[in-house]
C-alpha cells in the first residue's frame, strides 16, 4: 500500500455541514470528512482521466481519501477513544494546559477502579487527542446572514439563515492510501 500525507490550511472560514438538510439549523463537523476531498479531487481530475482511470480512482475502493483531522504543534490529533474516562466533577487536564492528567483519566474498557466504587465516572468526548496527550478542540464560527431580494435591493422576507464554520488559520492533515496495483 502507497500512502501521501497533505495538509490543509484554511485560508477562509470552511462550512462543513453535518447534515444535507436545507430547513432547520446548519452544524458544521469538526473535521474535513474523507468523502469531501475525494469529491474535492474527483471534481478537478474527472474530465482529464479516462473512464477507466477515473473508476480505479474514484470508485473502486483501490484508492481511499482519510478524513482530515486536526493537528496540534505538528501533531495530528484523533478523535478522543469512547473508552477514555474521568471522574465527574474533576478536573482532568494539567493545570493551565492543553494535556490530559494521566492520573486523573482512565481507559473504562481496561481498569476496573474497586477502590473509587463512589465516584461516577463520566466518558470524555467531543474533542481529539494527540499522541503527547494535547486536548485539541477545532474552532468553529457562527455566522447570520439574510437573502437579498435583488428587485427591491434590500434583505428578503422570512429569509434569515445561519450557518456554522470551521475558523480559518486551522491546520488539518489527512492521508491518501492507495493499494498496491494502483
């Protein structure tokens, strides 16, 4: 297997949306999912490649676009384990840091704690983790706009939307892996 590793750097707040819905609140995702740059690349490279190429490229499973994910002090950051846990109520970064307590969070899945049978321990998530154990929580926009109704020249009526953005200046880093035949 052959495997590139890029990375984005956002040059404009970017809208990823959770949802392909058009009513209702718009969120974005905290991450640029895999099948956005396949189609990011399938939409500047279709026409110049043969049929042929362009199914090995883009549609047999032989090459595969990973999300990209953020990075931290050069470190990619992956989404935080659903086994990883604290307990409610404490603190579990270091004190005036980005990193985790190794003392204070636990791998459910791995430790039974018999001796803190009283305290309640409280999943982490919603966040990504580094390797050297740096909390890392992408930074997102809220942006309300209005239509504008292009024979009056003034905003539209009933036409208030919001949308929530990936802030620019973030750095995130993702892989293409292709197999071997290709």
């Amino acid at each position: 297997m052959k495997q590139h590793i890029f990375e984005i750097t956002l040059k404009q707040p970017v809208i990823i949306s959770q949802q392909a819905a058009t009513v209702g609140a718009h969120q974005s995702l905290d991450y640029i999912a895999g099948s956005t740059l396949l189609g990011l690349a399938a939409s500047k490279l279709y026409s110049q490649v043969t049929a042929e190429d362009a199914f090995l490229l883009f549609h047999s499973g032989y090459v595969r676009f990973l999300d990209a994910l953020p990075v931290h002090n050069s470190e990619i950051a992956y989404p935080v384990p659903f086994s990883l846990h604290a307990y409610k109520g404490e603190k579990y970064q270091k004190e005036n840091s980005t990193q985790l307590d190794a003392e204070r969070v636990f791998d459910a899945a791995l430790v039974y704690r018999e001796k803190n049978k009283e305290k309640q321990p409280v999943q982490l998530r919603n966040f990504y983790l580094t390797e050297s154990g740096h909390k890392v929580t992408p930074f997102k926009e809220q942006t309300l706009k209005t239509a504008i109704d292009a024979k009056q020249n003034r905003a539209a009526e009933s036409q208030l939307f919001g949308y929530e953005a990936l802030s620019k200046g973030q750095i995130f880093r993702f892989a293409i892996q292709a197999d071997d035949q290709v």
